[in-house]
C-alpha cells in the first residue's frame, strides 16, 4: 500500500476529543450500551456547554515523572530566527508570546531541578556550531532545535539519535503533531520531531491576509464564508487579483503607491503545491518511491500561478523584505501594512510583529486558496525556517532529554500556543469565533513530508515550482533535465532510513 507523506496536523481532532473528556466512557463500560436517548443527552450536553479549546489544554495531564536531575544544565542550539522557541532573554521582556515561554521554562526548571542554557545564533552558523560539537564528542547540547531544512539535511551524517529510542517522548500525546511524526517516520526511525515546543512551525506558516477595510470598499463578499463555503478558490483569488488593483496615482503604470490586489514574493510560491494539492514525491512502506512533480498537476498549478504573478495588473511582487525585531517582513507584508494591497501572502507570525500589530485596517487571517472547488480542503505548510527538535547523538542521559522535551512540548500547547493565539487575533475587535476558527483552520491543514523537509535543497520541494514560474520553464522539460539527479538525492536519503550503505 502506498504510505503517501502527508503530515496533516490533527489538532482540531484532538482538541475536541480533549473537550468532550468527560463523557467518554470505555467501550466495556455498560453505559456504552446505553439507548441513543442517552448518548444524544451526553451530546447536547457538550454542545450547550462549548469549552474553550485553548483553556480546556490545562485540564490534559502531561504524566511525567517525578524527577530531580539536581540542578543539572539542559543547553539548547537554536536559530535566532526560531523566535519563540525558547527564552533566550532569560527574562520577562513584556512581550505575551515570549513571557509565556519564559514561565514555561522557569517552570521546567523548577520541576525538574534542571536549569535552562539556551544557546541562540545566527542561521547561518547554527548547524556549523552544531556539527562542530557533534564531531568533538562532547555532551555540550541536550537538544538541538534545527532549522527543519538544515537539520533534515544533517540527518544521513549519523548526527541524531532516533526519538523512538528515547524515553519519556509520548508520541500520543496532544503536544506531538501525530500525523507529521508519523510522515517524518521512515522504516522506525524518527530523527526530526515535531512537537509544540516548535513555536516557530506555528509561526511559520503559510497564509494570507486580507484587509477588511478595502474588501468593504470594494463590495467584495465577506471572506470567512467565502471560505467556510468552499468558494475561496484560485478562480476567485485570481477574480480579486486582475480586477482590484488602483492606478492610485494615476500615471498609467504600475508604480509605488499604487493599490495592488495581491501582493507577494515568488519565495511564496512553492507554498501552492501544497495549497493546491499537488505531490511532489510519493514514498511506499517499502521504501520505494515516485516522483510526481513535473506531472499534468504540477504543469496546471504551474500555468495558474504564472497566470497569477506574473501576466496580471493587480499583483505586486518581489522578493523585498524589511527586518524587524523577530524577523523579515516581505514584500506581501510590506505592501499589506501600509494599505496598499488587498491581500497579501505571509507568515501567521507576521501577525505577532509589530507592522501588523500597529495596522490601522483590520485585516482577515485567511488560507491559501484551493485549487478549485472540487479539492475538498485547504492545505498549507510551513517554511522549513522553524526549529525542528532533533536529539544529539552526543547526549547521555536520554532519560533527562526525553523528560524536559516532554515537559517543553506540554507547557508549549498549553500555555505558549494560546498565547499566540491572543496576539495574533485581539487587534480590532477580530478575537472573535470567526478569526479564531479560520486560524485554526490554517494551521490544522499544514503539511509537513518527506518532499520538504528532506528537501536539502536538491529535491523538487523547496524550489522546484518557483524555477519553473520563474524562468517559464515548461514541466515536464524542466524535470527531464533535473530528475536523475533529484532521484538519486531522495534515493540517498531514503537508504540513509533503510540501512543501505551508499
Ligand atoms: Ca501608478
């Protein structure tokens, strides 16, 4: 059977599992049995009583052990782009987002006996700075969180021990991204995790914004049940794109200051692959696989996305950004903050910084579109900038690493990713059920494969869709001229999984 790697991310699932806790019972109870009377009594009941989903997390219980490792150091590599990962300040900064991490891990510290050393670098030098230390032999880090493309690239290096050998790591749990784990698990082994203390992955994912104030203007349909009916397509993005934009100084060009309608970079475009459902790579249990990418889809997606950015009046799009404390705000953004385009692709985090925080508009957090309306979901991804947890193969004490990732994993879903949530939607009055379901909505169709996280730069994931949008490439020539050397790549990495000496 074909295990295709899709890594959906189930939380919506887990949630109200989670929610509906209590008036579960097990199958061998005899309340099982009970007449439908009953169960719809139960069902009601649930449903009279909604629990918030974010404060209903507290309630999960982590069932850790109780351990006293006696004021031993847990040092951590991260990335500094990997903003909320862990609190690098060491200190209570005023920021939410940030100050919740921090309260995670003083109070890991506590619990645990343990004190935090979180190293944070530059992206540049992180996985320098982490093979360096691997090559010594020294315990030095207890817990590496990666940049996902560098790390995953690490992997066949023999740097990283396997998750599933290490105790504690309770794959089950709400923390862990079940699907994801499962699709970034290739013959039993698990070298990247993906957990919720991956603040980034959250941050990092792909979407789009619109502004609500000039969709008014423009008598364009409320965009929520646009999406909630299934309509939020590429035909409509593209609708929107080629009739929205405003010659604003009237010079007859596209200059600055104009209105666009759609503004972005083409580092966004590989995103529509997913969004548009389009494999890359399928990969079967026996370690066999296909490469998909240069298909009829692909050549599809590819002709409605060069449709999009590059033959159409209302789309700004370079690959411009603007630093600020935490990140990169890109051109979508840019344009996107100061008025000057209805939509714009970005990151979720985009939403925590601070361009979006002063916005004067209010502004939707939406998903990418689907391919058409027959494409049953939305689907995003998330940049392999974030941190992905990876376990030294230098570490000792396994018990202790399982056991604060654990704890980290937990905090983080409970305390650190509702505090995202606050940030991110209480501008303008938007904390409403509306914007909150439309977030969850996006990140609960991320997917996260094999395709791109093993991508390494030399498969089809990272760049692929770009070149060809790019260079107006055709396809199928351009895979014929690039796939012996893309096959033998995913081959390498996948041997790496089964043993296979190369
Ligand atoms: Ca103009």
């Amino acid at each position: 059977m074909k295990k295709r790697l899709l890594a959906l991310f189930l939380l919506t699932a887990l949630l109200v599992s989670c929610g509906s806790g209590t008036s579960e019972v097990p199958s061998d109870d005899p309340a099982s049995d009970a007449p439908d009377a009953v169960t719809e009594e139960i069902a009601e009941e649930t449903e009279a009583e909604p629990v918030d989903s974010l404060l209903a997390r507290q309630n999960v219980d982590d069932e850790l052990p109780s351990k006293n490792y006696n004021g031993a150091t847990f040092t951590t590599l991260s990335c500094n782009e990997n903003i909320y990962d862990t609190s690098y300040y060491g200190e209570m900064t005023g920021n939410a987002i940030h100050d919740a991490v921090y309260a995670r891990d003083c109070e890991v510290e506590e619990r645990f006996n343990i004190k935090f050393d979180h190293r944070m670098v530059m992206w540049n030098e992180h996985a320098n700075m982490f093979t360096n230390s691997v090559l010594s032999g020294l315990d030095e880090y207890q817990l590496y969180l990666g940049q996902a493309i560098s790390a995953s690239s690490m992997v066949p290096n023999d740097y990283f021990l396997n998750w599933k050998d290490i105790p504690v790591i309770n794959y089950e749990k709400p923390w862990y991204s079940q699907a994801s784990n499962d699709a970034l698990t290739i013959n039993g082994k698990n070298y990247l995790l993906l957990g919720s203390m991956s603040i980034s992955c959250l941050g990092y994912t792909y979407c789009m914004f619109m502004n609500l104030a000039q969709a008014n203007n423009l008598n364009l349909p409320n965009i929520y049940e646009t999406v909630n009916s299934g309509k939020w397509t590429y035909d409509t993005l593209y609708e929107y794109a080629s009739t929205c934009y405003t010659d604003s100084n009237g010079d007859g060009t596209m200059t600055d200051g104009d209105f666009y309608a759609y503004a972005t970079r083409s580092g966004d475009i590989p995103t529509f692959m997913w969004a548009f459902d389009a494999d890359i790579v399928t990969i079967n249990d026996d370690g066999t696989f296909e490469i998909k990418f240069g298909d009829e889809r692909t050549a599809s997606v590819a002709e409605k996305i060069s449709a999009l950015v590059k033959s159409n009046n209302g789309t700004s799009m370079n690959d411009n950004g603007e630093s600020y404390t935490g990140g990169i705000l890109f051109n979508g953004g840019m344009q996107f903050t100061r008025g000057l385009s209805l939509i714009a692709t970005g990151f979720v985090k985009d939403a925590v910084s601070p361009a979006y925080l002063e916005m004067e508009d209010p502004y939707a957090i939406i998903p990418y579109p689907k391919f058409d309306e027959i494409q049953q979901e939305h689907y995003t991804m998330s940049d392999g900038s974030f941190g992905i947890h990876c376990a030294p193969v230098t570490v000792q004490d396994t018990e202790m690493l399982g056991t604060i990732v654990e704890a980290c994993n937990a905090g983080a879903w409970k305390n650190i990713e509702p505090s995202y949530y606050d940030t991110a939607l209480k501008f303008r009055g938007a904390r409403d059920e509306e914007s909150v379901a439309m977030l969850d909505l996006i990140l609960n169709s991320r997917i996260l494969d094999f395709a791109y996280l093993h991508d390494g730069f030399q498969g089809y994931g990272l760049s692929g869709l770009q070149t060809i949008v790019n260079t107006n490439a055709e396809a199928a020539s351009y895979v014929a001229k690039t796939r012996t050397a893309v096959e033998r790549y995913y081959q390498s990495v996948i041997d790496y999984y089964f043993d296979i000496e190369g």
